[in-house]
C-alpha cells in the first residue's frame, strides 16, 4: 500500500512549450525542492535524480507493490480482460488513456487541450503526465496489486516508468494481447458505433494509433520479450475464451 510522506509542490517544463506548474493532483510526494519550482524539463529529471538520492519517496508497508503491465494493439480488449482479471483476481486496472481522459475532462486541466491533441492524432502524451496520474491513482486506491492497461506505450513511458516508479514497485510480467490489426480496427470502429463517444474510434485516428503502435509500441513488447518479461495472449477468440488463457497466466504465476 502507498503511503505519501510530503506534499510539495513541484513543476515541469510543459513539455517543450514553456515552463509550466504542474496542476494540483500532480503535486503528491515527489520530492522537489520549493527552491527549484520553476525549473526546465532537464532540470525537473535532475532534481528528481538528486532528490532519489537522498530520502525514499515513499513510506511503504512491508512489500512493494506488484504491476502487471497490459500491452497490445487498439481494440484488442485490453480493457474487457482487465475487468474479468479485476474480478477473478482481485487487481486494481489503472488505464492510462482512462487517466489521461478524465484529467483531459477535469475543469481548470492544464493539460485538457495537449492531451486531446495527443488522443486525437493518436500520439503518446509525454510520460510525466501519464506517470503523475498512474502513480496518484495508484497511491490512492491503497490497494497492491495493479494492472497498468496501455503503459508502457514507448520509449519514453519506459524511461519515465524507470525514473519515477520501477523502485518503488514490483513488475511482475508483461501481458501482451496479440491481435491482428484488422480484427482491432473493426472492434474499434464497432465500440465507436455503439456509442463510445471516443474521439479516437474512428478511422482516420485508428490509422495514426496504428501507426503508433506499429512503430513506438511493438519495440517496447520486444524490449520485454526479449528479457523473457512477456505472457503472449492470442486476443482473437471470443472475450471468454481469451479469459480462460488470461486465466492460465495468473494462476501459473502464483495469482489466487
Ligand atoms: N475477444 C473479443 N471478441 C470480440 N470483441 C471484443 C473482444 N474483446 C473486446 N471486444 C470488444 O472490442 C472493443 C474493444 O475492446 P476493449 O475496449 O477491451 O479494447 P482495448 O484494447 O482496451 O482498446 P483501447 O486500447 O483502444 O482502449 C469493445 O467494444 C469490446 O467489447
Ligand atoms: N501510455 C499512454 C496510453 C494512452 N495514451 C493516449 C493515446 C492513446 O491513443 C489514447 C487512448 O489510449 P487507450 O485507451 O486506447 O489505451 O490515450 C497515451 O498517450 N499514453
């Protein structure tokens, strides 16, 4: 279970476009010093560094706690197994795009306009949004089991992922829904039909999230695979089919 030790506030350079104070959920526990509150994106991660360096960020109990990632193309029902995996195995499922979707919709957001832009055009929101929230939501759930749906999406989520939270908590494995690109596009574009209200399930966002994924994300499933982190899924069978596979996985990897 999470336990903050101090609030204080801290900024970030918004993300190449100027200097800007991180909004108020993103000031939990990380240690900033109120001196260096406006710095430059270079320097926040510096200070970030340094400021590792000298406390823990965190009063934990005993264990840290365990993440399973949730990796897989657009609409291969990362979010449908993460519902059945919350039921059947008591997990909290953090969605960043659900994540960054509520703080696009929360007033006084500054980051509502930049994360539509993003969603839209199907680009990865840089990641010290997306960590800040993933790390909030998982302080506040106080649960110690997480599914992290749809993160680590590039490069960059995987970098910040290490800066901010790898010490603080346990990766257990990489759970990859394998499912061909067009199975995905007609699962989205029938999501979007039954009224998701999604600005992305439509085709001219599914092709540049396809992209995306093609490009920044699969390199990121290798990554893992190669270290041998990865539990592959065929996500073409019907959702309780798929499940029973999920299933195998958890119990295999001492899940009850
Ligand atoms: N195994 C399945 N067979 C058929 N349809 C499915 C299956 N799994 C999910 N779906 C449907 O496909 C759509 C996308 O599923 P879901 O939202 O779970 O995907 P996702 O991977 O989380 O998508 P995204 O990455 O875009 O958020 C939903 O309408 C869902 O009901
Ligand atoms: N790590 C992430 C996850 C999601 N996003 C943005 C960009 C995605 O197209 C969008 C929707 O995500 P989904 O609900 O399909 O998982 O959210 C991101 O920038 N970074």
């Amino acid at each position: 279970m999470w336990r903050a030790i101090t609030r204080i506030p801290k900024t970030l350079d918004s993300l190449g476009q100027g200097v800007a104070v991180l909004p108020q959920q993103f000031q939990h526990s990380q240690l900033y010093n109120n001196n260096h509150n406006i710095c430059s994106k270079t320097n926040y991660l510096s200070l970030h560094n340094q400021a590792s360096l000298i406390r823990p960020k965190y009063r934990m109990s005993s264990a840290k706690p365990k993440v399973v990632f949730v990796l897989g193309g657009p609409g291969a029902g990362k979010g449908t197994q993460c519902s059945k995996i919350v039921e059947r195995f008591q997990f909290e499922h953090l969605s960043a795009g659900d994540l960054l979707r509520e703080e696009r919709s929360r007033e006084g957001s500054e980051y509502g306009q930049l994360i539509e832009e993003y969603i839209r055009n199907g680009k990865i929101v840089p990641v010290e949004v997306t960590c800040s929230l993933l790390e909030n939501a998982m302080k506040n759930s106080g649960k110690s089991r997480f599914l992290i749906d749809g993160f680590p999406r590039n490069q960059d989520n995987l970098d910040g992922w290490n800066r901010q939270m790898s010490d603080k908590t346990e990766m257990q494995f990489v759970l990859f829904f394998d499912c061909a690109e067009d199975v995905c596009v007609k699962r989205c574009l029938g999501r979007g039909q039954s009224g998701s209200g999604r600005s992305d399930d439509n085709m001219e966002s599914l092709k540049k999230r396809i992209q995306t994924y093609n490009n920044d994300s699969l390199p990121i499933i290798k990554y893992f695979e190669n270290a041998g982190q990865v539990k592959r899924i065929d996500a073409s069978p019907d959702a309780d089919k798929v499940f029973q596979e999920v299933e195998r996985v958890f119990l295999a990897n001492g899940f009850q």
